[in-house]
C-alpha cells in the first residue's frame, strides 16, 4: 500500500506539500507557500525526493518551488500552462527540470504510468492517479461548477487526497453568482488568482447585465470571449464608477496593489479564503473590502460522490478546518483519514 506524508496542507489552510511514497518512488505532490503570507512547508526529515509533481499554478500550491535545489534537483511534473505561469508568480524553474503531462489521458511520471485529468479549479490545473499497489489520487484543488473549466471525473483508487476548503458548505455557484451581482456597486474591484476564477466571473457578470473592465491577464484568460469587454493596464485607466476584474498575483506593483493604493479609494470584494495578515484582510478591518462566495472548490455532495465514483479507502480531507466538516466526517466515517500519514 502506498504512504502518503503531510509535510503541509492537513488540518486548515496550509500551504501544500503531501509526500507519496509507492512502488519504489518519492513523489512530492505540490509545493507551496500561504495563504498567510510567508506561510511555508517544514520539510525537516523529507528525506530523498524523485519527483515533483505540480497539480496547478496558484501560490499555496507552488509558491515554495524555489526550495527545489534543496530537495536535490528532482525532475518536475506539471501541464505547459501551470510551467508557464510561474513566472508571473516571480517563480523560475529551469527549462531542463520541467516534463510536460498533458491535461487528460494516460502519461507517465518518472517510469511509473499514471493518468491524469481536469481539476475544474484552474487553467492547466490536473489531478494525478497512480495505478500502482490499489491505486493512490491526488486532487489538488477541485470543482465541478465552474462554466469555464472542464472537469474529469477520477477513476478508482484506495488512497484519495481530497479538497476540503469548504468543509460542510453545499450552496451552489449559480446561487452564488446572483447575490454577488446585486452586491456590486460602481468604484468595485473584484481580485481573483491567475488562470481561476477570472474568466468565468467576467462572463458570468456580463451574462447578468454588468458590464466589467479587466486586466490583461483576465483577458487573455478568456480565450477571445466577450471581445468587446474592456482592458486596462493602470489604475489612471479606470472611470470612478467601473466595475474591475483583476489577477491578483500578490506581487508589489500589480494593478491590484496599484488599485489599492490608488486615492480614489476602490472597494473592493474578495472571492476567495482571507488569510490573518493578508492585504486583503487589513482592507477587510479597513473597512474597504468584504467578502462574498464563489465556489471554486468541491461542496460536501461533491465530496460524496468523489467518495463513491473511486470507492476510495482511504480518504484524506487537506486544505480544510477539520471542524468545519462534523456532517462530511460522520458520512464518511468509515473512510476517512485525517492524519498526517496514511495509511
């Protein structure tokens, strides 16, 4: 049977980095940094590292990839488009370090087969599924509602890691959707991850009468949809009253930072988790930000069904408060293992 560490990401929000050791291999699965800034994997006593393996570029999940030299130089394992995005993260690899998985189907990892498939979560975001010794899946972050990011469903495995960002919470993005329109005054930024969120909000607020102004960044993400949306660069392009959908790379100098040290004073609404110490935190107490839901992570019947459709053995709840699950750990008593290493 295959053993999984948590060297992070059990317990709460934490940054990812989940060891998997099976038929033979040491395959580090994410390795990331946040949401509380400067939050970073203890690695003390990892040991030999054969591979990285990268589920999709958002910085709790590869923003501590510069500890790679450290980890010996292991090849790294990831989409073309989450190696692409590293570096408007301000994160570099080596081109010799980097294999290309594709974002469905069989491929290999090192000389083991795997196969992998759509997250739903991100642009280029994967899961991985090794067939060896009962079958072992990593899910990274997960969605099946997203109307932009295709979804693959998983096929079976004994040891599932699973996303619990949203513990118990079951309401759905559509519903979601709607509140956040009639929430929307003029002089709104709306800060999303790079190749997440984005596109799909851009869309989804027109579809609802809005009429957003986005970054470049965003726009590219959409893929030549709604080619008439438009692009701003500077805070000095915006109009007083717009509505702004910006990637937030968490980089001084990015127009999110230039927005809000822009004297116009932008409000701003915040999608995502808000971490202690965060910029969008201290705008929270401010009184410039609040924060509205938008599902980019499985509810608790999605976690149900990943239980079933892989009839999972074991079951690994990572990225997400334990307490704030009581009903998913009752239904899913039986499989579910919260512990830093399984089995």
């Amino acid at each position: 049977m295959a053993i999984l560490t948590a060297f992070s990401g059990l317990g709460g929000k934490s940054p990812a980095a989940f060891l998997l050791e099976i038929a033979g291999r040491r395959i580090l699965m994410d390795l990331g940094e946040g949401p509380t800034p400067g939050q970073r994997p203890d690695l003390d006593g990892i040991g030999r590292v054969d591979a990285i393996f990268l589920s999709h570029a958002h910085i709790d999940h590869v923003g501590a990839i510069d500890l790679w030299p450290q980890l010996g130089r292991p090849p790294v394992f990831a989409t073309r488009a989450t190696f692409d995005a590293l570096p408007l993260l301000g994160l570099h690899l080596p081109y010799e370090a980097c294999h290309d998985l594709p974002l469905q189907g069989p491929a290999q990892l090192l000389d083991l087969p795997v196969s992998v498939g759509r997250s739903g979560h991100a642009m280029g975001g994967i899961w991985l599924h090794l067939w060896q010794e009962g079958g072992a899946l990593y899910m990274g972050d997960w969605s099946r509602e997203s109307g932009l990011l295709p979804f693959d469903p998983p096929p079976l495995a004994d040891l599932v890691i699973t996303d619990l960002s949203y513990g118990d919470r079951n309401q759905r993005l559509v519903d979601q959707v709607e509140a956040l329109a009639d929430s929307i005054i003029p002089g709104t930024v709306l800060p999303v991850p790079i190749l997440g969120r984005g596109a799909d909000m851009a869309l989804r607020l027109s579809a609802l009468g809005l009429s957003p102004v986005v970054c470049p960044q965003i726009r590219s993400e959409m893929q030549g949809a709604l080619p008439d949306l438009r692009c701003i660069t500077n805070p000095s392009e915006a109009g007083d009253g717009e509505v702004i959908i910006a990637a937030d790379t968490e980089r001084p100098g990015d127009l999110v930072s230039r927005l809000i040290a822009d004297p116009r004073g932008w409000r701003f609404i915040f999608t995502g988790h808000v971490a202690p110490g965060s910029a969008a935190a201290g705008l929270i107490t401010a009184g410039r930000a609040s924060g509205h839901p938008w599902n980019v992570h499985p509810c608790a019947r999605d976690q149900l069904w990943l239980a079933e459709v892989t009839g999972a053995r074991h079951l690994i709840p990572a990225f997400g408060a334990l307490d704030g699950a009581p009903d998913l750990a009752q239904a899913l008593a039986a499989v579910w293992r919260p512990n830093r290493i399984c089995p």
